[in-house]
C-alpha cells in the first residue's frame, strides 16, 4: 500500500476511535498534519481531534482546519505515512523532531505513552496497514 497516498476519513477518524482505551486518559489530543497533499486537504492542513473520558476515546473529528486542544501534535503528512507504513517509529519521529508536541506538558504526555501506541496500531490498522 506504499505506492497509494492514504486519504483519511471521518469514518477512518471514528473506527480509530472505538475500541482506544488508556487508564485515567483524559482530555483533547489533537495530531496536525502539514504539507499534505491537494487532493487529500484542500488548506494542505489536517486535524484529527481525539477527545477522551474516563480512559475511552468518545470522540474522533477530521478536519482542514486546525483544531485545539489540551495536547497538540504537529508534523509533516508525509512523516505520519512513514509511521503508518512502519518505516518511522513514532517514538523517533518525535526524539528526531519530526512530530513536535506545540500545546501540552510533555511530562504528563509521557503518561499516555501506552496510548499513543495503542492510537498508532489503531491508526495502521484503520488505514489498511496491518
């Protein structure tokens, strides 16, 4: 599936949703995509909004337009496609710079490291990856 650019969805968004699940998670995570392509965003702009209560994921929101929140993530599409496809772990997009945290304590963050993963198998798996 490397060959084809993946195109979120909001059903992508909301199957991403159901079923992710971290213990006291609480809270907006909003992960912005920049420089993504025409025919996916017209603003050349991408927000999927997170929110979660009492641990569960009860809402997911695409959008072309930027999107806040209590944690705010930001990258390049073309690095989230990397992650996706397995050739960029997440952990070392954001070590490297790729995947910067603009809004939100990064130490409370670490908290939900096991959810970030969860959210990034979820990902994959929406989007055909797995």
């Amino acid at each position: 599936m490397a060959s084809t650019v993946f195109k979120p969805t909001q059903k992508w968004a909301a199957e991403l949703c159901r079923g992710l699940y971290h213990e006291g998670a609480e809270g907006v995570l909003v992960v912005s995509a920049e420089e993504v392509p025409p025919d996916v965003s017209p603003t050349g702009l991408l927000t999927l909004l997170l929110e979660f209560r009492e641990g569960r994921c009860v809402r997911a929101e695409l959008s072309p337009e930027p999107q806040d929140g209590d944690y705010v993530l930001e990258g390049a599409y073309s690095d989230y496609l990397k992650i996706f496809e397995g050739k960029l772990p997440p952990f070392a997009a954001f070590a490297l710079g790729k995947i910067r945290l603009v809004k939100g304590s990064v130490s409370k963050l670490a908290d939900y490291m096991p959810l970030a993963l969860e959210i990034v198998k979820a990902a994959r798996k929406a989007a055909g990856y797995m």
